[in-house]
C-alpha cells in the first residue's frame, strides 16, 4: 500500500531537549490507517496532528477495546536515528490484537509506516543524554454502537513524544509497596495484552502507593496472592544469592521487550537466569539470610530501574546498599549503549532509520 503524505501548514517549536518531562508534548505529524470488514487495513496515511473525530457511542470508550505499544527512537552521536528491537514491540501488538479481538496487521507493513513517519519528524528526535522520542502505536475500535461485541470497524494510528527520564529519580533506586489489597490481572484474562482496562486497573493501587511516598506497586499473582507478578509498569527482577530471577510469563503478566533483552544478557554473560514462581516469601527470607543482593524493574521507558526499598506489609525490606547494584548498572550501560549506537549491536537488535 502506498502512503498518503500531508505535511503540517505551520511547525510547532521544538523543546529544548535538556527539560523534557514524559508524554506531555507531541510531534507536528502522526500515522493514520483504518479497518472494515470489506476494505480490510486500508487508507494510510500521514498527516498533521490532530484530534480524531467520535461519536458519543464509540465502542472504545464504553468497552474498552482497544490495545496500544510503546518503543523509542534514539539519536547517535552521529546524529543518525535508531530504534530497538521494533519488530517485537509489532508482534506484541498483534498477540495483543488477538486477546482483544481486533483485526492483525502487517507487521512488515507497520514497521515500514513507522521508519517513514520517522523521516519526515526526524528533527524532534532530541540528542541530550538519556532522551529519546516515544512511539505510542494505538488500535481503538470505533463502531458506533452500544452492545458488548467486538467493534466492525477500527483506527490505527502513531503518534510521537519526546521525553526524558520516566522518573523523576532518574537511574536512582527507587521505593516499592507490595499490595495485597488489589490485583491487577488473573491468569485466562488479558493480562498479557498492552491493553487500556490493565491500566485502568492499576490506578488505585498506584496512587495509593504514591500517597505512602511510594513509585510503584508490585502486584502478586491475583488468585493466591503469593507470588510476584510485575510492577506497575515494568517488570521486576531479583538477584538472589548467585541466580537472577524474574517471575515466568503465565498469561497475566506483560511479555516485555526489555525484560526478554535482560535475559538474553544475562544468559549471555552466564549468569545463572531464572524464569520462574517466585513468593514474596521467598524475597522476604531471602533479605532476612543476607542473600537479597539487588531487585530491579524493567521497561521501555525507564530501561533499568533499581529497586533501594520494598515494603510488604509495612514489613521495610533495604535492597543491597542503598545505591544502584552492580548486575542493574551493567545491564543498564549495555542496553542503553546499544539503544544509543555508543557500543557494538552483537544482539542484532537495532533497526536503523
């Protein structure tokens, strides 16, 4: 299919890239493609920034269906721009697609359509340190009916960001709560999927972490409420003793890109790696033997986020020393430095613009 291209009248300014927050401002373009039962995907097209026209019935806005990805573009030191590992972050939303009932696409097809909305706005790619240009790829189902059934018709677009550092604390080690209050997915839903009801569901949770002076929830297994799933948004690692750790995927827990880039490092590098159950129990016995070395978090947006404090009910467990552990600093410097074009691809992982 070839792509319809209609360029913005006026430009916006561009930030000043050293004082960039996090999803607040947007690029002067975006991606638009729709879906119906005759035509299929059809109509691509690029073209300005703008709102996107609903019914007051929209099905996406009264159930939910509809499933999104998030991925950057990174500028080099040579000014070229970047991505990481895209190909995956389209299969994921396709495997999204299907838990959701909406149409698949052409990933090679969606890859292509991103590479040359990045072209044309390849100038808000920022190049201070540890800034990037968020891609937000959406499908929202836009039949306008009322009746619980999966929408006829649908909208995919792509809209970029660019941002700084997700937290405010930057790669400092952040403060955790364990809740046991609420859960965020069971296993037969759609946990798995990047889908907007599973960020729904952790808005409570969150800001009541938030409130105690906490960055994340760390959510257990919504049936037991035993074993570690993920935190709000990353998932979670534990160096314990000599193994790493991170729970198994069992469908309520997100399949991240970084996650898996983490554990083919670490393989790698002959790490003992683990994809398995693990308790909070196990965690809390394991900080009370001395054999808790270090608990990180893993994400798109903040890459490796280091964990200095877990609280389970209102039990304080202190991770290492306080300060960024040794395995989350070298996993840190070696995906960011790949992500960036600083140090050699050996993993195959970067697609150039």
């Amino acid at each position: 299919m070839e792509i319809a291209i209609t360029k913005a009248a006026s430009l916006k300014s561009k930030p000043e890239a050293d004082r960039l927050g996090f999803g607040t401002l947007f690029t002067d373009h975006m991606f638009n493609m729709d879906y119906d039962p005759e035509n299929g995907w059809h109509h691509p097209r690029i073209e300005p920034y703008d709102a996107i026209p609903m019914d007051p019935s929209t099905m996406v806005l009264h159930y939910g269906q509809g499933v999104f990805e998030g991925l950057k573009a990174y500028r080099t030191a040579e000014g070229n721009i970047q991505l990481f590992r895209p190909q995956e972050n389209f299969k994921r939303l396709n495997n999204s697609c299907r838990l959701l009932c909406i149409p698949e696409f052409d990933e090679t097809f969606m890859l292509a359509a991103l590479k040359r909305l990045l072209e044309i706005e390849k100038d808000w790619v920022p190049n201070a340190p540890e800034t990037s240009l968020y891609i937000r790829p959406t499908i929202i189902a836009m039949d306008p009916f009322l009746g619980v059934r999966a929408s006829h018709t649908y909208r995919y677009f792509i809209i970029l960001s660019p941002v700084g550092a997700y937290y405010p604390e930057g790669f400092n080690p952040i403060k955790i709560l364990v809740t046991r209050e609420h859960v965020r997915a069971v296993r037969g839903g759609v946990g798995e999927a990047k889908t907007l009801g599973n960020y729904a569901a952790s808005l409570l949770a969150g800001d009541k972490a938030h409130q105690a002076g906490y960055t994340q929830v760390l959510w257990l297994d919504g049936v037991e409420l035993k074993y570690v799933e993920e935190v709000g948004s990353m998932n979670i690692f534990f160096v314990i003793g000599d193994e790493l750790i991170t729970p198994a995927l069992n469908g309520s827990i997100l399949p991240g890109i970084t996650r898996d880039s983490v554990l083919d490092l670490g393989r790698k590098w002959g790490l003992k790696v683990s994809e398995r159950l693990i308790s909070i129990d196990e965690v809390v016995n394991a900080h009370e033997a001395g054999q808790l070395k270090e608990i990180f978090g893993s994400g798109t947006a903040a890459v490796i986020s280091p964990v200095g404090e877990l609280n389970y009910d209102g039990r304080i467990l202190s991770v290492g020393d306080g300060n960024v552990g040794p395995l989350s600093q070298k996993l840190y410097k070696a995906i960011t430095e790949i992500q960036y074009g600083t140090a050699e691809d050996a993993m195959g992982w970067v697609e150039h613009i």
